[in-house]
C-alpha cells in the first residue's frame, strides 16, 4: 500500500514537471512581453532593459533551467504587471473563486447525483425522459450562453440580482447557479449510467431473489457499486475547483482567479500565468490522487489488487 | 405428494418497446414438497423465465398471466411486499454465475446475515454465528474467516457454495437452482451437486434443478420437464423420460449424451438452433428441426397428452404416437391404444 501510494505520488510528480515545462514553453513561444507590456513605440533601450531584467535576454535552456529551480524552490517570480508577488497576486483572488465554485459543486451534486439515480430507477418512463432531455439541454448550451440568458431573466427583465461584479453575496448568484446547473447536467447524465450498469448486474438480482424490497436493493446494493464511477466524475470536479470557472467570471465579472488568467494571458503577464497553470494542474493531480486512495476504500476488489501490488 | 407449487398456464410477454413478444406460451408445472423437478432444455427455450417470473422478478417490462400457487395460495400479481417475504423464504434461488452474483463491495458474512435477518429476525453475534454454521455446512472451512472476505477473493465453487448458505439462510421450502454448474469446472460441478443432493436429504426441501444438461438432470432428478420454444414439450418421471422419450427433441437430447459404458458412438446433434421468440413457427415450434415432421405438425401446435402407459408421462407430438415403439405396439396387438380419447 505505502509502495502504491508512493508510486501515485511519483507519478503525480512527473505530471506536474510536465504542466511545469508546458506553462514555460507555451508562453515563451507565444510572444515577447517587453512588446506587450511596454508597448510597441517604447524606445529599444527600454526593451533592453526589460529583457536584461527579467532575464530574457539569456539562451532560452537558461532561462528554462533558472526558471525551474526557481519554481522548485518555491519562487515563482513577480508579476510582470505590478511587480508583487505572482503567489501573493493570485492567492489573492482564490477565496473569491472558491466563493463561488464551492457552493457550484454543492448544486452539482444535489441536483446532478438524485436526478441521475432516478432518471435509472424510472428507465424509458417520462420521468427519464424529462430529466435526461434536461440533462442534454444543460450540456449542450454553452456555460457563457446559460450565464447570459439567466443574466438577462433575472437581472434584466425581473431585476432580482445584479448582472456583474462581487460586491455583496447577491452578485454570486447568477455565476454560482449557472456552473451549477451546467455541472449537474454532466453529473446526472454519468450517474444514470452507472447505475445502469450496476441495476443489469447478476447481484442485484441476487438481492432481490434473497428477499430484500427494491428500495433496499437499491440502497444497499446498487447504490454502493454505482459510488464508484462516479468517484471518477467528482474528482475531475473538485479538480477544477480553482480553474474551472473562467468562462463564468468572465461573463459575469467576478474577480478571481478565472478572470485574472484570462487578463494575464492578454497582457503576457507570464509569472502569473505560470502560478495559475501550476495551481490548476496540483489541484487536479491532488485531487486525482485522492480519488484513486477513495477508490481503494470503496472498492475491496481494487484494496486487494493494491496490496498484493504494494507488499 | 402434496403440492408445494403449482404453475397454471403460465404465460409470458416481454414488452419490446413497439410490441410485446411472448416468450413463454402457458406453462404448467407442479412441484411437490420435498420432490426433485429437472427442467432441462437450450438456452432460451424458457427454463429461467418460468421460475423468475413466479417470484416476480423479471421486471416491469414483462407481463404475466396464469396462476402460480404456493401451498394452494396464489402469488401471482401478489403485492410486491407479499412476494419480497416469500422469496429467499419460502423459495430460493441461485444463479447460473456465482461470482457476479454476488455484490462485489460487501464482505460474504454481510450478504448472509442480510438474509437470515430478513427471514428469522437475527442480528448480531448470534447472525454472525449462524452466518459460519451455514458456511460450514456448505464445506467451507475457516468460516468465521470467510466471513470477512469478499466475493473477488473465492474461487467460482466457493462462491456458489456461499450462494447455496445464503439461499438456506431462509430455509427455504423449495430451492430453485438456475444452471447451478454451467460456470464452473467438472470436478467443481460434481461437488455441488453432491452438496445439492446432500442439503436436499437432510433438510427435506423440495428441488427445482435448471439445466441444459441432461446428464446433470438425469442424475438428481425425481421427474424432469422438457422445454422448448417456451412450452413444456414432455414431462415424465426420470426413469420413463430416459427409457422411452416420446419427444423428438427429447430423443434428439438423449443422443447427444456421451454414454459412460457401451460402445462408443458417434454424438448425434440436432441439427438448427431454437428460434427467437418473435419468429415461432405457426404449428409445433420443433417442426423446422424434427427428422419426423410432416404437415401435419405445420398445423398447430400439438395437444400435451399422456403418452404410452404411465399415467405421468405427457409428451406434445403428433407424431410419437405414430411412430411409437413397437413393442408396446405389438404387446397390446393394438398401436391406436396408445393415444387417448
């Protein structure tokens, strides 16, 4: 199990040195900051100056090598924009976007889990029917289009809640129940799936034949079995706590970490570019590996394998 | 022998979206207190479907008609609640695949102290320790040990002995083994059966064995039901099946057992497969396949009648009675005394 997990772990390394290298390559190649930052009538000494300092006249395997021990050593650089800390720049703005994606998560699962397993219960009835053509409806429509056409229901024609902004819990509304609406659509689509799956097995018939009502049989046999798909789904959700709500700040102008990617990225803001690509890619490998430690607890066939694996 | 279950013109449509398809045409069939009834057959003549939709567990894309008696008492179309306490007590079931019939995330002690709960009211230490006394008695060694193990980690034989001690958790009246063996190897087959037969005499339970082989029927069986394109097509005591089947298809299954002594022999196979339920011949559904055939049997499905002298022995030919053994012929000097009024 220690050796298993060591193993994940090592993996999950490799992964984030990989995401590391990627953030340097894609955002060398993708254009010069002096030009951007400065502005493209600046005179050369400036972009001299610029490039000396922030070491960007060096070969670029220099600055790869510097800028990788750098980032071992927890030093991430300064943002280009403003000069503080990339670290300090972006952890500011990520309460601002858990704010809003917790809560989101939360409404993905409430809604997305229930829908899924009774969309399976009540196969090819109207029910099913109702909430996988929801469920479809949900997936389909882009997240900017839901955030807009909601914007313009509850903040235009009703007046209810703000369109834009963070200033009180009412501007996280809209952003919050459109990630969550989109997100359960998924969720219920995967559950009901899995719980197909699990429902044509030969132990629930077994179950049934023993004597159990069907709620029970569902309860405690398909239930259990089905949890382990969806393990899968949810890490991928928890994963994109931090990043996954880029699209929705942006329409609805909430300030996190979404919406700072998106400016960085405009402005060749580099260093905070480079925080915000390696904080996405941590949270999905923790999150990642959490979920393949949750499959172990949940499924004794996978506890096993680890075992004869790790001892 | 008293009747313990009696199925009355069974019949079954499963709902295919557009329309329904029959797939079992009014089946009856009785089973006496502590009796063995072979039910033997190819896959998807019927043999599962009759038993799963007497408890009411093929779902409600199935619809049934006919009379399924328990002790005289009707239990088909019975509440789900009623059914629920039957199965597992009154009538047990296991399954053709041991190891995906049993829950994968749950330890074994756990699935069978879910059953003796149900059905004796046991909890706790004393669930636990009558969990280990059933798998004992079902020759699982280390039992209490067993008990914390999952199905993942036993062999297919093992897990179909601990679906046999769950099945006795309930003990039940009549246990309804559905291909209990198909799964698993020879060696493994024989030792639960011997364990079937074994169970069967000290506890007195009544035995509905499914098969599709013969030989494991002719074994264990007091009487067998032959199926086929989901009608009982002959039904006799074990003894007369084998010593005179009237049935071709019957006859066609008994040529293709191997025999033990004797010469050896060419297998014989019966030529063509069964057809699908939606594509029933209009008269005898073994007519495409029978060597005997003739239009006759195009006609209509035949009557289920006694056949030769045994007052339990009923085949559905037209043409066995025909063609029948002509040494009953020549005894009674008089061949059409064979076929009742």
């Amino acid at each position: 199990m220690v050796q298993y997990l060591l193993m994940k772990i090592f993996r999950a390394l490799v992964t984030v040195t990989l995401i590391v290298s990627a953030a340097f390559v894609v955002l060398r190649l993708s254009g010069d900051p002096a030009i951007i930052i400065l502005g493209p009538e600046a005179p050369p000494e400036a972009f001299e100056a610029f490039r000396r300092n922030w070491g960007l006249d060096q070969p670029i395997w220099v600055q790869y090598f510097k800028y990788f021990v750098a980032v071992a050593q927890g030093d991430l650089g300064n943002s280009m924009r403003d000069g503080r800390s990339a670290l300090v720049v972006v952890g500011e703005r990520i309460p601002l976007t858990l704010a809003i994606t917790l809560p989101a998560l939360f409404i993905k699962l409430a809604i997305g889990l229930p829908a899924g397993v009774v969309a399976a219960l009540y196969r090819n009835t109207w029910v099913d029917r109702l909430i996988m053509m929801l469920s479809v409806a949900g997936f389909t429509v882009p997240s900017f289009v839901l955030g807009l056409v909601l914007a313009m229901i509850f903040a235009v024609w009703l007046g209810w809640l703000p369109s834009g902004g963070s200033d009180t819990w009412a501007h996280a509304v809209l952003p919050t129940v459109t990630m969550g609406l989109v997100g359960a659509a998924v969720i219920a689509r995967f559950t009901r799936s899995a719980m197909l799956e699990v429902l044509g097995q030969p132990y629930i018939r077994t179950a049934s034949a023993k004597g159990l009502l069907w709620r029970n049989v569902v309860r405690s046999h398909a239930l259990p079995n089905a949890a382990i798909p969806t393990l899968t789904i949810i890490g991928f959700l928890v994963g994109s706590l931090v990043a996954g709500a880029v699209v929705v700040e942006s329409v609805f102008s909430w300030p996190g970490v979404g919406r700072l990617l998106v400016n960085a990225v405009a402005n060749r803001d580099l260093a905070v570019v480079q925080v915000i690509l390696l904080l996405v890619g941590l949270t999905m490998v923790g999150a990642n590996l959490a979920v393949d430690i949750l499959y172990g607890i949940v499924d004794p066939r996978l506890r096993i394998k680890r075992l004869q694996a790790g001892s | 022998m008293e009747t313990l279950l009696s199925i009355e013109d069974l019949a079954i449509d499963f709902d295919q979206g557009k329309r329904f398809v029959r797939a079992l045409h009014g089946v009856s069939l009785t089973v006496a207190r502590g009796e063995v009834l072979g039910v033997v057959g190819e896959s998807g003549c019927g043999k599962s479907i009759t038993w799963l939709a007497a408890l009411g567990l093929l779902g409600s894309r199935a619809r049934i008609s006919g009379s399924v008696q328990l002790n005289g008492q009707e239990i088909a179309g019975a509440p789900e609640n009623d059914l629920a306490g039957l199965r597992g007590g009154r009538i047990a079931m296991i399954f053709q695949d041991p190891s995906s019939s049993l829950n994968p995330v749950h330890r074994i002690g756990r699935q069978i102290v879910e059953a003796l709960k149900l059905h004796r009211g046991m909890t706790g230490a004393s669930a636990d320790a009558e969990a280990a006394r059933l798998l004992d008695r079902v020759g699982i060694a280390n039992a209490t040990r067993r008990l914390r193990e999952y199905p993942h980690e036993m062999s297919g034989g093992m897990n179909q002995r601990i679906m046999i001690a769950m099945a006795l958790a309930g003990e039940p009246d009549l246990l309804i083994a559905d291909e209990p063996t198909t799964a698993l190897d020879a060696t493994i087959q024989a030792q639960i059966l011997d364990l079937l037969t074994e169970l069967r005499r000290d506890s007195g339970m009544a035995l509905v064995l499914i098969s599709h082989d013969l030989g494991v029927v002719a074994d264990m069986s007091d009487r067998v039901a032959v199926m086929y394109g989901g009608r009982v097509i002959e039904e006799a005591d074990t003894g007369s099946l084998f010593d005179s089947p009237a049935h071709p298809y019957t006859k066609g299954l008994i040529a293709a057992l191997p025999d033990i002594d004797g010469p050896r022999r060419r297998l014989e196979s019966i030529p063509g497969t069964v057809p699908a339920p939606d594509r029933l011949p209009p008269g005898c559904s073994f007519a495409p396949r029978c060597a005997i055939a003739s239009k006759i049997c195009d006609a209509r499905m035949p009557a289920f009648l006694p056949y030769g002298e045994s007052q339990s022995h009923f085949a559905a030919c037209v043409k066995c009675r025909d063609e029948k053994p002509a040494e009953s012929a020549r005894l009674s000097g008089n061949k059409h005394v064979l076929v009742p009024a």
